[in-house]
C-alpha cells in the first residue's frame, strides 16, 4: 500500500490518516507498540528521547512510526496491524486549535479546553494527540466529555515534574496559545449497542477518557437498562475532582450505579465506612478496594481503566483473574 506523507507528519499519522490498520498504543512515543522497521538513512526521528524508543535497533532500521518522518521515499515493514473497522467512520487528521480556559480543579491538576478550526466527531473514550510550539513530539489527551460535531474539546491534565507539556501550562498560567492536534484516537472505546454492564477503575488523571464514556451513558439513560461499578482513586482527599460529575452519573440510575472513592496515601479519619462528599471513601489503591467490594461484580461486564502503570497493572491482574477476557478491558497506553 502506498501512502503519501504530508511535510512534518509522522509515518503513523500518514497512514492512520489514510485508513491504513497501523499498530499504536499511544501514538506519542511512550508505549514501543508501533515498532516498525525501514532502510536507514530513509526516515529522521522526531523525539530520540522518547521513552518507547530507548530499545529500538537502529542499526536494523528500528523506528517508530509516531516517531519518525520520511526524508525520501521509503518502504517500511509493519508487523502487525489493529482492526480499524469500530473507528473508521472517524478517521483521525490534523487541526490547528487554540488552547484555552485552563482551571485547576485539584493540587497539580487542571482541565482546559481546545477549540478547533473545524467540528469533528469522535468516539467516547477517544484522545487527541497535542503538541505546543517549540515542543518535541505531541502528548495524549484524553476528551472528558462527548459530543457530535464538537468544535470546542474538554480535557484535564495532571502536572508530570519534568513534564515539559505539563510544566509550561502550570507554570506559564496557560495564556491563550495555538497548538496543532491530531486525532481523533483511541481504540478504547464504547459502543452503547454492546448493551453490557460497565466497571470501570480509574486513578487520578486517568478518569478523563472514562468521562466521556459516562458521559454517553447518561445521555442515552444507558443505566436505566445496565449498571455500573466503579472505583475513583487518588493520593489524598485534596486530590478528588469531578465529583459534581460524578454525582450526575450516579443520580441518573441511583439502584444501578456505584461508585467508590479510594486514597492511597492519607489516612482515613473516622471509621472504613466513611463518607466524602456524598460518595464512600476507602482506605487503599484502587485494585485493592475494587477487589475487596467488587466479589462476584466483575463477571460479564464491559471493564474501562484509566490511571498511572502501576494501578493499570494491578486492575488488570484483578479483572482477568476474575476471569474476564481481555477482549473485554479496555484501556489506552499512555499513562
């Protein structure tokens, strides 16, 4: 298949672009999934430092596609592809946006918005990658809410020290800037027709993409007809955000949603049956309180998670433990 590369797009955002089943995980250099390999001398990297290429065999043409541009015509040698077929109706592209409203919600996290050229669709639990002027390589975001052609997008960010992206939004006070995003992207998405349960585990940051899966949810009274299970985790009780949102979730289907709060790192006051605005707080990480309230709830439901390696990393050893398959949990790379 031949695929024409506008000037500065990366091999991954060409063919993706183009409808062409490209594996990615994040699409930002952080996951390794979309290794690839090329003649050297064929493509120039973007980001060298970016933490999925610090393995790559470049002496055997080694690249990754969200990383790599071409500098000549060149044949590139895939090992796998992705199944394009949930998204293909919203095939990703690339906007110029301006990037604006930046509001701290909770220590070291904000949300902000991006308003597009153009309107786009997307898919509830999609992301787009965003790049600031000046900045190597572009970052996953993660949309909190959904819409239909959206022009103006959601999004919440956590401070990462040393996070260039991050630290220059916090620390500039996020001025009104234009950035350039590519996407829509993201294969962890939700598809109402499904018709299935939901649990969803999700730690800090992480709940963003979880959001606009909700979000849908409650704008077609999905709960009236299915439930939910979910457990939101953070550090410390400062930390919770969203919980006006989450509170919306649960007042649309009261006897079919559960949501739980979880702190990993303050020491609960009071009982383990305590209360934090409205929602039951919990001792613990967020696969620990999952695993000590969830017994016999994980069974045939639909799993979304969102959160930091660790907390994916433990949920995921609870679900399939509990026998779901993995066809059936459902998560982006890029935490």
């Amino acid at each position: 298949m031949t695929v024409e590369c506008k000037e500065g797009e990366t091999l991954l955002q060409a063919g993706l672009r183009q409808g062409v089943p490209l594996p990615y995980g994040c699409g930002a250099g952080i996951c390794s999934t979309c290794v690839a390999r090329a003649r050297p001398g064929t493509v120039e990297e973007c980001w060298s430092e970016a933490p999925g290429a610090q393995n790559l065999k470049r002496d055997k043409g080694e690249c990754l596609l969200c990383q790599s541009r071409i500098s000549q015509d060149c044949e590139i040698l895939v090992p796998g592809k992705i199944d394009l077929a949930v998204t293909s109706e919203h095939k990703p592209d690339h906007y110029c946006a301006r990037l604006h409203d930046f509001n701290v919600v909770a220590p070291e996290v904000a949300t902000f918005q991006l308003s597009l050229e153009g309107k786009v669709d997307y898919l509830a639990g999609q992301y787009f990658l965003v790049k600031l002027e000046g900045m190597q390589g572009y970052r996953p975001y993660s949309m909190t809410d959904f819409q239909r052609k959206a022009q103006s997008l959601s999004f919440v960010i956590e401070r990462i020290p040393g996070g260039k992206f991050s630290e220059q939004l916090f620390t500039a006070g996020a001025p009104d800037s234009v950035v350039e995003v590519f996407g829509p992207m993201g294969l962890a998405t939700f598809d109402p027709s499904e018709a299935r349960d939901l649990v969803c585990l999700v730690g800090g940051s992480g709940i963003a993409g979880i959001m606009s899966v909700l979000d849908q949810a409650v704008a077609i009274d999905y709960f009236q007809r299915h439930r939910l299970f979910m457990v939101f985790g953070v550090r410390r009780q400062d930390d919770f955000f969203f919980l006006d949102e989450l509170k919306r979730v649960r007042d649309s289907a009261p006897d079919n949603v559960t949501i739980h709060l979880a702190i990993s790192e303050e020491e609960m006051v009071g009982s383990s049956e305590s209360q934090f605005d409205g929602f039951p707080l919990h001792q613990g990480f967020v696969h620990e309180v999952a695993e000590q309230l969830g017994e016999g709830l994980f069974e045939n439901r639909l799993a979304f998670l969102g959160g930091p390696p660790a907390m994916l990393t433990g949920s995921l050893a609870l679900l399939l433990g509990a026998g779901l398959p993995v066809s059936d949990i459902r998560y982006d790379r890029f935490g």
